[in-house]
C-alpha cells in the first residue's frame, strides 16, 4: 500500500487529526491563556488539569501564531506550560514513556481503573510536540514526540499500546486498562480482549485513526523508517475492519466490543474516513469513504442528536445486563 506523503500538508495533518488548522491571528496574553481550555470536565471531576487533545490543539494554535507572529515571550511562556502539564502526566516505564490518566472512567456500563493508557493519548501529545518543534526548531520537543511515538510502536515495552488482536489485525489502542475486579468478567462478554499481565484494551475506530495519523506525520517529518511497519499494518486493518463500523446502515459504531454503541461523533466517522482515503492509493478504503460519505448525508445528517441517543438507549438495554449475568 502507497501513502502519498508528498500530498500529506501541514494543514491536511492538521485538519485530520480535528486541530486546526488556526489562523495564527490568536495572541495569548499570558501563559494560562489557552487558545483552548482544559475541559471542564478534566478539571472539575476528574482533578486531571491535562488533556492530549486539548494539548495539540493548543500546540497547533500556538505553531501557527508563531509562524506569524513570531516567537513571542508569552508563546514561549506558554510552550513551557503546556510542556510542563504533558510532563507531570506522562508516565516512564521501563524505558518508555505514556500519558496517564490519572482517574477511574467508566466504560461500557462498567470502570476502568486509574491509572490507564492508550496509543490516543500518547499520539496526540506527539503531535503537539511535532507542532511545537515545527514552531520552535528546539530539539527538545522532537525528542518528547520520538519517545511517545516509539512506544507506540515498540515490542519491547512493559505494558503494550499496539498488538495484534485475535484476528490478526493490528490495533492502535485507544484504552489499555485494569478493570475493576467486579467488572472483568463484565468486559469479557463484550469480547474485551486481555493481556498476559491482566490489561484489557479497547478498539476503537477512530482512536486507531487518530493515532495512525500522528505516526503518519512524524514519519513525513523526521523520515524515521521504524514506524513504517506499524504504519502498515494499521492501515491494512482499516482496510479490512473499517466498513463494518457502519453497522446494518444504523449508523457508524464505536469500537469492534460494542458494535451496537454508536460512535458519539458521526460526522467524525466520515471525515476519518476521507483522510485514510486521501492518504493512501488503497482502493478499498476509497470505497469504504465513498459508502460512508452518502449513508450520512442520506440518512443521518439531519438526525444526528436522534441517531445517537437511540442507538445508545439500545446499546444500554443489551449491554448492562452483562453485569448480572
């Protein structure tokens, strides 16, 4: 399969992984005004001041009004900042580096425990630090993203952000958990898969993508080829799984555990879609973005709200019950 990197902008990396791209016309005014907050829900419920998407986003912002502006002293304050927030959340176990976090998150009518990881997390703060390094041309950021990266890709390390399923496929793991003791058995019916050392993980559509987009980026920036063959075998298990998140023209699913939860954004599905599409000279992710794009204008649309709320009503009558059984 050929990835057409020569295609591949900043402003179509940008616009793929939902970050920008941004005008440059934003001037913080001090180093905690952030072009986008913390969700509230971070900070208010789970006491996590830190996000990794929020982080690219402002990484993204920041880049941008760099490259504009130029690199003011309250853009490199807050540089410093946003460093700082990722570097009390990340993690280093053996000799590898995740994002944390550092809260228990319920899942599928069930918990998992804190802490947990997830190939998302960590890819979406390399970008921000791809971004921030484009912006700076300090060293130092490249080489955060190049740990982050590399553990996504590595056989080496303690606890894994990529494997190969059951089937085969390779995921990029948006979760990888411990479960609550009580709801183990709960995710094993959702056919929730376990690692030799009790992890569970989940795949997810658009984690996977969103992280192989990231891999994508820093392999057209720093033309390091030890992340092709991941890069590879993601984009072949989209080839192959990618359909079947339009689930019997309901709508598109969330993950391959719970077919029957519908993704909680839509329109996101789509436009996944149309970047794998676009990337890539594969003929069967074409079509799949080609099926994808007219089921939504046709049929969902002008009822997203609607689509969502009913398939999850559906999902929660046939998944809680699990918990009893």
């Amino acid at each position: 399969m050929d990835i057409n990197y020569e295609a591949l902008t900043t402003d179509w990396f940008d616009r793929a992984m939902g970050t920008g791209p941004q005008g440059g016309k934003w001037k913080p005014k001090h180093h905690l005004d952030l072009y986008r907050p913390w969700p509230e829900q971070y900070v208010v419920d789970f006491n996590q001041p830190f996000n990794p998407f929020a982080f690219a986003i402002n990484a993204c912002a920041l880049a941008s009004a760099c490259k504009i502006q130029g690199p003011s002293k309250v853009i490199l304050d807050q540089i410093d900042y946003l460093d700082l927030a990722a570097s009390i959340y990340t993690d280093t176990l053996g000799n590898h580096n995740y994002i944390r976090n550092d809260f228990s998150f319920p899942m599928y009518w069930a918990t998992m425990k804190k802490p947990f990881y997830g190939a998302f997390m960590n890819a979406y703060t390399a970008y921000g630090y791809i971004r921030i390094f484009e912006a700076t041309h300090d060293e130092k950021h490249l080489n955060k993203a190049l740990k982050l990266i590399s553990t996504i890709t590595s056989n080496d390390t303690k606890l894994k952000l990529s494997e190969k399923d059951s089937r085969g496929d390779l995921w990029l793991y948006e979760y990888v958990f411990t479960p609550l003791e009580t709801d183990a058995e709960h995710f094993k019916k959702l056919g929730t898969e376990t690692q030799p050392d009790g992890t569970m993980r989940f795949r997810i559509y658009n984690g996977h993508i969103g992280a192989l987009i990231a891999l994508l980026k820093f392999r057209k920036l720093t033309n390091m080829g030890f992340v092709d063959e991941t890069i590879e075998q993601a984009l072949l298990t989209m080839s192959k799984n990618l359909g079947s998140q339009l689930l019997d023209n309901q709508f598109f699913s969330y993950s391959i555990e719970a077919p029957q939860l519908p993704d909680y954004g839509q329109a996101r599905a789509v436009h996944l879609a149309k970047q794998l599409s676009e990337a890539t000279d594969d003929e069967q992710l074409k079509l799949t973005y080609q099926a994808f794009d007219k089921f939504y204008r046709e049929s969902i649309k002008d009822r997203e709200k609607e689509v969502y709320t009913a398939g999850r009503a559906t999902a929660r009558e046939l998944y809680s019950p699990l918990k009893s059984m």
